[in-house]
C-alpha cells in the first residue's frame, strides 16, 4: 500500500491490481500470549503483542495490492498503536460473554474478523484476514499467496503446524469470509470449501505462539519492533537476521 507515513492514508494505487484489504484482531492484552507466560512477564508480552501486530501488518500494508487494512480489538492501546500506524481500527463485536475483559474465545475471534469484512463489503477489495502475530512474514509472501489464491472463493494459508489458520483470503464480490479460526481451524477451513493453498512461505506459516516459535522466528528473522521487544526482555536473539 502507498501511504503517507503520517497519515496512513491511501494514496493512489501504484499498482493495478491493488484491491486488497487485510483485517486483523487482536485479543486484549491482559489475556494475551497465555503460552508464552513462562517464558515472558505480562508488561513483556503485551508489548510482543503490539510489536507483532504491527510488524505482520507493516510487511502486508507494504504490498502494492494493499490498499487499507483494519484491527479489530477491544483494547485501547491495541487500537491506539494501530491507528497510529495507519489502520482502520473496527470496534470490538458484542459478545455474548459477561465479563467485558475476558476474550470471546475462537467465536470473538470469528465474531471479529466478520465485523472487520463487514465494513469493507460492498467496497470491491479482497480481503486477507491474517493472523497478527506473523513477524517473520514478508511483504513477497503476502503477494505470493495472494495471487495464488482463487480469483472467486475463499482460499486458506495453513500455519507452520498444519493445524491452524495463517491466512484466509477472499477473492471476487458477494464471497463470505465466514472465518472458522480455532483447533483444526486450516482442515475445517478447507472442509467449508476454501482452497488450501501450497506455496513455500515460511514466515506466512510461522504464527508465534510458544518459545519454541519465538525462536524459529528468530531464526527467520523478525521485523524491527519484535526484534526490539525481544531484544529488551533479554531474549536470545544472537546474531540475527533481518527479515528479507
Ligand atoms: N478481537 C479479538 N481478537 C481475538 C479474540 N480472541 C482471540 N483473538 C486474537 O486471535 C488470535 C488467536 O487467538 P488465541 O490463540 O486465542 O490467543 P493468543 O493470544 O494468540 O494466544 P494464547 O493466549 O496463548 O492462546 C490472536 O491474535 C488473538 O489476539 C477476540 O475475542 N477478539
Ligand atoms: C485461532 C488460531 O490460531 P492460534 O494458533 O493462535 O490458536 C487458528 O489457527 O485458527
């Protein structure tokens, strides 16, 4: 996306092909990263949180195909750091949950995705509902599955487990996201019809949720804030490599 670095507004599209709009949600943070709680205190994670969000979006906002991108979260520094970096930030779904600081679970992550592809409908972009905590993800991977992604329908980016969800792409006009994230989310995407996709994107794949991924991450190299996040809590992070 061509933006102004101050504004994050989107400047005329440099590319053709640029229509894509990427939604993300983020939890709040108090509840954050629960796997990574041994390995990191909860000022730390929250800040790898943020540092991940905007460093996945950063490398996909960076795609000429990008023209706008949203966070849905209920937590004010979330939406905060992410309006700061340009994005449309989308208020939190009602959720059936009484306590207003518990996540919704994988339903609030759902509910939320729903909601980001709801306000952008009807506006002709394609919609990549990413997992935000990719900071190992280049802005050539998110071309790359993008354009291998069925021009009408939905497609799925399985994460590094085969397991979970990375990405789920929506291409064409009238297609639901109807996003199925949660266990065995990237088999029961594929069972409701979404075309896996195959390519070799391993910074895409890597969704960070345990020590052992902050480490691959590492390994692949991470974008500037995760590196910095890490760096000052006193990980490991050796001589690392920037992300290509
Ligand atoms: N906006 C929003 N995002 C959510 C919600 N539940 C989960 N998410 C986000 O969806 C992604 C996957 O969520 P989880 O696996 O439940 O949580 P996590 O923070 O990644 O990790 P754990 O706490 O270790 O499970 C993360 O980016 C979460 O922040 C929700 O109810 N609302
Ligand atoms: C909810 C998902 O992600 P996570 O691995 O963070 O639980 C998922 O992959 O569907």
């Amino acid at each position: 996306m061509t933006t102004s670095p101050h504004t994050g507004t989107p400047a005329a599209p440099d590319d053709p092909d640029s229509r894509v709009h990427v939604v993300l949600a983020v939890k709040n943070l108090a509840g954050a990263k629960s796997r990574l709680a041994t390995a990191l205190p909860g000022s730390r994670r929250a800040d790898l949180v943020v540092a991940m969000l905007l460093d996945t979006a950063t490398a996909a906002a960076s795609s000429s195909l990008v023209v706008g991108w949203s966070v849905v979260t209920p937590d004010p520094r979330v939406a905060d750091a992410a309006a700061r970096a340009g994005a449309t930030t989308v208020s939190e779904p009602d959720s059936p949950v009484s306590d207003p600081t518990a996540p919704g679970g994988v339903d609030g992550l759902n509910r939320a995705l729903s909601a980001a592809h709801d306000a952008v409908r009807g506006s002709g972009v394609d919609v990549v509902a990413l997992a935000a905590d990719l900071p190992a993800l280049t802005t050539a991977e998110f071309d790359a599955a993008y354009r291998a992604a069925t021009p009408t329908g939905r497609s799925v980016v399985a994460d590094h487990t085969g397991l979970g969800t990375s990405a789920l792409v929506v291409r064409g006009s009238g297609v639901d996201l109807r996003p199925l994230f949660g266990p065995d989310s990237a088999a029961r995407h594929v069972s409701s019809g979404a075309v896996a996709l195959t390519g070799s994107w391993p910074g895409l794949r890597l969704d960070v949720d345990t020590e052992d991924d902050v480490r691959r991450a590492v390994a692949l190299g991470v974008g500037d804030r995760t590196l910095a996040v890490l760096t000052n809590a006193g990980w490991p992070v050796g001589e690392h490599r920037s992300r290509q």
